[in-house]
C-alpha cells in the first residue's frame, strides 16, 4: 500500500466586465461589532514569488509601477517577510536579481527556493528587453543567504512551481530572449531536494503549453490551472499523480483562470478566477468545483497562502483593477467556522490625506478608486464663507490604500450629487453648494471627470435650476434628479426658493443631453436623503421635508408601473447613507432630527423587498456622523475624512453576507 506523499504548498497568480448577483438567504441580527487593521505589501506588487514557513511570510521580486509597462526600474529584487503573528513587522533580507514571474517554495526542512523569472535589461521608455533565467537559489533563513543550486535545463519565467514529496516540481512557462514573442515550453521537471546537487528529470509531456497558470499539490497529486496558451486564456485544469507517472484531466475552472492562483489544503484544491471568486474542489473525477467565498478585491497574477489560523487563506498583491495592489486579505474557506462567527468584523485602513477636507465631498467610486471632489474645510469660523469650500480633488486607491491630490475644480464647491453608470468617462458630478464671484450659492452645473486623463469635463445638461442636498439615480440609460432644495447662505441661516418636487431627466445617450421635468413629482419635499435603485424600483430613504421636519415615509417609485408606494422604515432618518448589494439594501451613518438637534444612528440597517427590514449590525464601531458609505461589489465601503486629527482619511470595508457574491472581473489599466 503506498504512502500519501508529504506536500508542502506555495502558491500562486488572475477581461470583461461581468455582473452576476446570486440570492441572498435571511441576514440575522448581529451584535455589535469588531475592527480588523490588515497589514499591507511594501510595495504594490504583481507577477512575484511568495511562501509562507511557520509564522513568516516570504516575498520576492515582481514586477512594480504602471501594467505593461516593463524596464530596469519597475522590476525588483527586494527579498522581505512578514510575522504573521503581528501583522505589520516586514524585515528586509537579502535580495537578488530584479525578477518577475519567479517562483518561490518553501521545502519541509524551512529552506526556500527561488526558480526562475524574468529580468527587464531596457531603460525606461526604450522598447522592452526581456530575458527569462534558468536560476535556481537556495535560501537558509537560519543562515540568512543564498547559495546557487542547479539551474533548471533552459530559461523559464511566467511559471509555477511546487513541493510535494520534497521533490520541486516546474511547470509551464515561457523562455523570453529579448526580441521576438517568447519559446512556449511544452517541458515539465522536477528534482529530488534529498540529493546534491540537484538532478532535474523530464516529467511525461503535458500535452499543452500555457503560462500564467498554478501549480499546486492536494492529496499527494500536482494540479495545474488555468493562464494562457499561445492565443487565449484557458481554464483547463491538469492533474499530474507522481505514483502513476502520469496527466490526467480535472473539470475546468467556471470563470477566467488567467493569472489565477492555487492551494491544495486537507486534500481539497483551492482556486481563484478573476472574477474573484474563490473555488474548491475536491479530486473526485466526477465532482466540479464549488464556490467558497469571494474576495473583496477581484485580482490576478497575485498570490496565496494557508493562514496561520485554521479554516483560512490569505491572499495578497496582485493586479486588477485600478492597478497592482499592496492589499492582503483573509478569506475564511471552513463552513463551520464561518458559520460560528456571528460577530461582524470591518477592515479598518488609516490613509494620509492630501490635503485637509473634512466632510461633503462629491465621491465617485470606480475601478477600486474613490475620486473626492471639493467638499468642506471645517476651518474654525462661519462654514459658508467661501474660504471654507475646497476645489481639491484626491485620487483615493483601495487597492494600494493610498491617496494623492488628482486636480482642482475650477472654484470650491461640496454637497454635490454624483452618479456613476459604467465607466471611466460615464459619470458626473452635479449642483451642490459652491461659490461663484465670491458668493455662496447653489448651483445647477456640473462636470464628467475623465479618469484616465484626470480632466473635468463640463457636463453638457445643465439642471434647469440651481439645486442642493439631492439625489441622482439612472436606469434606462437616463439620469433623474430628485429633490433637494435652491438654497442660498445669510446671515440669518438663508433662504430657500423655488420648488424641487419635480424630477428632473436627462438621456444619457442623447446627441444634446438635457434636463428636463419627466411627469413624476415627489408625493412630498424631500433633501438630506438616500436614494438607491432595486431593480426598476427606486428608492427614496428619509431626508427633510420642510424646514427641519422629517420628511414622512419612504418613497418608492416604479418606473414599470409609473407607480408610487410608501415604505415605513425603523427610524425617522436623516442624511442617510443608502447602497445596494445585489437585491438589497442597506442604510447606515444617518440619524435622526429633533428640532435642530442631530442623533447619529449607528447600526446598520438591511432591506429587501420580499424579507422586509433587518438589523444587521447594531453598532458601527465608529463614529458615523459625515461617514460616507458606498457599495463595492460585495462590500460595503465607509469612508471618513472628518477624522480629529484632521490629517487622514479612514476606511472601513464589510462583507454584510458570504452569501451574495456580485461579480466584476479583474484586468490590467
């Protein structure tokens, strides 16, 4: 009877759009709530190598800076780990040749190997030199160096590789040499570590040429997945069993595995494609591929490893969109203990601000980038004096959780409405409170903001009126504007003209795009509210009627019916924050009104339209009042810049249920 080999596990690397929302089951009541701070990569990172060994997590290398784009400096050779008992300790060991698309493995005796990768020989701007190596390089950590060890038979990068058995295992792969697309290896090899030096022997042909992809080992078997063949990406799975010498087939990975990564953990086989989801499978050769979780960040050419606690994977850098990215995150894959885990946990991330805004910012929220346009000082002294309205506008990345200043608006203005409806130039910025010759006013313009360019753009439908504290949503290939109110600072705390009942709308796809009045008029005055889509039902959440009044019940509006209903909610809010996540939606950060006295509520609130209203979070662990809240996928996003020390923005990201996964492939910018 043969013995089940020892393996040990590295890991590995992930084009259209696609949006896919599956049902969602009854969310409970939750109590309370915790913070999690996930540490971050050195650098924002893709196409590197990385191991874990005990309670260390090894990296190497990979390819830094703008996709593509490949030359001396963007290619590194830094060599770091990370305690994974602290998370936030990364010690610089020493380094090597600039390389990407190397391989890192950690054999069972604790020493690391390095195989493989690609070196950048052009200077930045010059046409790309590229060159694999056959390098192979031995790391003692408790002797803290390299030493050479046999190189592989020919140069490979774009490759994986494996221990199992202590035997390193390669496979796939290109050789770069400079000019030309690259020698496909058809080739696989594998050496015995118990000799020395090294002896590398032909493993049977493949039958298929691809890099990109994973190589992992479950159950005593090397699997490789997915990554791209010499014309497409591919989502084939091939299985290698060293007892029998020989390949089989595996059932292919459901979704794009290009630049996918892969763990064998307790026999099954852990998977990502670039949707980001995260699949397992068992072995079985009449059994498919299960969904586990999905990330928060979709990503490719990223890696991952077995967290130090049990039932969990932590998966990291990476590319996607928006860029490489420095974040890392901790997928719990054990149904048991996910299910054991009533109490929700928010990932929390402190970023520099680039300037000091406090609050009322216009945020658009695009390819893993919150754009911050304008806002409010929150100087000492009177709030409408126009010193006190920023033109600032930030590049805010959640997939590096940095932030840097990106322009300027033409004069300062906050409080502005913003929709966003697909893409980079498909959005707009409108009306809000801002100054124009000196004067604080409402407005009725608004701009495009151009991300690739980072260029405003003046929107070509201006609103009929001036208008503030109102609330945009599109369907149909149309934008509505609804409510608010024409308000004009004083002395005297202002005043307010006209009337906003109307709903305003533009067609998008229109050759003069215009607003104008639609038919529909609010059953009642409505500003300082939420407002999110469901379907073809829009949603109204409380705000102000007249003066500080609450405004009454909900509003929902049919556009298929051109019907109205009212919904009754838990509290009478205001200033609400409202997002949706596949069919539901959730209410945070607002509060309730008592004359001119503001209440911050700070649970969070679900509702769907079949199941009603459900607490999913009594209390945000955070102050809420000027906390924006957004939906990423399947993840609610809090964003802060009214922080006390007045120098930072704060983020909190929250998976409100496993259950729902919304579904945005990954892709290079």
């Amino acid at each position: 009877m043969n013995k089940t080999p020892r393996c040990h596990a590295l890991v590995t690397r992930t084009l259209l759009p696609l949006i896919l929302a599956t049902a969602s089951g009854e969310l409970a009541g939750q109590q309370g709530a915790v913070v999690t701070r996930p540490s971050l990569l050195p650098h924002a990172i893709s196409s590197f190598g990385a191991t874990r060994v005990g309670g260390w997590l090894y990296v190497y290398g990979g390819h830094i800076g703008r996709a593509h784009a490949h030359s001396r400096e963007n290619v590194i050779g830094n060599f770091q780990r990370l305690n994974l008992a602290d998370g936030t300790s990364w010690q610089a060991l020493p380094p090597g040749p600039p390389l990407q698309g190397t391989a890192l493995v950690a054999a069972a005796d604790g020493r690391l190997y390095r195989v493989g990768g690609t070196d950048a020989r052009n200077e930045k701007g010059d046409d790309a030199d590229m060159h694999s190596t056959a390098s192979v390089q031995r790391f003692d950590p408790a002797l803290g160096r390299w030493a050479k060890a046999t190189p592989l038979p020919e140069p490979r990068s774009s490759h994986d590789a494996i221990i199992c058995d202590n035997k390193l295992y390669v496979v796939g792969g290109w050789h770069l040499a400079g000019d030309g697309d690259g020698l496909w290896h058809e080739t696989a090899w594998v050496a015995d570590l118990a000799q020395e030096p090294l002896e590398w022997r032909a493993l049977p042909a493949i039958g298929e040429t691809r890099r990109a992809c994973a190589v992992a080992t479950f159950g005593g078997r090397i699997a490789v997945l997915g990554g791209i063949d010499d014309s497409r990406p591919i989502n084939t799975v091939r299985v290698f069993d060293p007892a029998s010498n020989e390949w089989s087939e595996g059932p292919a990975l459901p979704g794009f595995a290009f630049g996918t990564a892969a763990l064998g953990i307790d026999g099954w086989l852990y998977a990502t494609v670039m949707d980001g989801r995260l699949l397992k499978w068992n072995g079985k050769a009449d059994s498919r591929w299960q969904p586990v979780a999905q990330f928060e960040t979709p990503r490719f050419f990223h890696r991952m490893v077995e967290a130090p606690e049990n039932g969990r994977i932590l998966a990291f850098g990476g590319a996607g969109r928006g860029g490489h990215m420095r974040t890392m995150e901790t997928v719990v894959i054990d149904a048991k203990i996910a299910a054991a885990t009533k109490t929700p946990t928010l990932n929390r991330y402190e970023i520099p601000a680039p300037s000091q805004v406090a609050y009322r910012q216009g945020l658009l929220l695009t390819d893993n980038t919150i754009w911050a346009f304008g806002g409010n000082r929150k100087n000492p002294g009177e709030r409408f004096v126009p010193a006190q309205f920023a033109t600032d506008i930030w590049k805010v990345e959640l997939t590096t959780m940095t932030a840097r200043m990106a322009g300027h608006l033409p004069a300062g203005r906050q409080s502005m409405a913003t929709a966003n409806w697909g893409g980079r130039r498909e959005n707009v910025i409108l009306g809000g409170l801002g100054v124009v010759d000196d004067q604080v006013r409402s407005l009725a313009s608004g701009f495009r903001w151009d991300a690739r360019r980072r260029k405003l753009v003046p929107f070509e439908a201006e609103l009929p009126a001036p208008r503030t504290q109102f609330q945009t949503v599109t369907h149909d290939h149309a934008l509505y504007a609804i409510g608010g109110v024409d308000f004009t600072p004083g002395p005297r705390g202002g005043k307010t003209q006209g009337d906003t009942t109307a709903i305003l709308r533009c067609d998008l796809k229109a050759e003069k795009p215009s607003f104008a009045e639609c038919g529909i008029t609010l059953p009642r005055p409505r500003r300082s509210f939420g407002a999110a889509m469901i379907g073809s039902r829009m949603y109204l959440i409380g705000g102000l009627g007249n003066g500080f009044q609450h405004a009454g019940p909900n509003d929902v509006f049919d556009f298929g019916r051109a019907t109205w209903s009212e919904l009754e909610s838990p509290l009478d809010w205001v200033s609400a924050q409202v997002a949706t996540i596949g069919s539901r939606l959730y209410v945070a950060c607002g509060g309730t009104m008592k004359g001119m006295k503001f209440t911050q509520d700070r649970a969070l609130w679900s509702f769907e339209p079949k199941q009603g209203w459900t607490k999913v979070v009594d209390e945000l662990p955070f102050g809420t009042r000027h906390v924006r809240m957004l939906s990423n996928r399947n993840r609610l996003v809090f964003y802060s810049a009214n922080d006390a020390r007045r120098d930072r923005i704060v983020i909190h990201t929250y998976e409100p249920d496993r259950d729902t996964h919304v579904i945005e492939a990954s892709f290079h910018r």
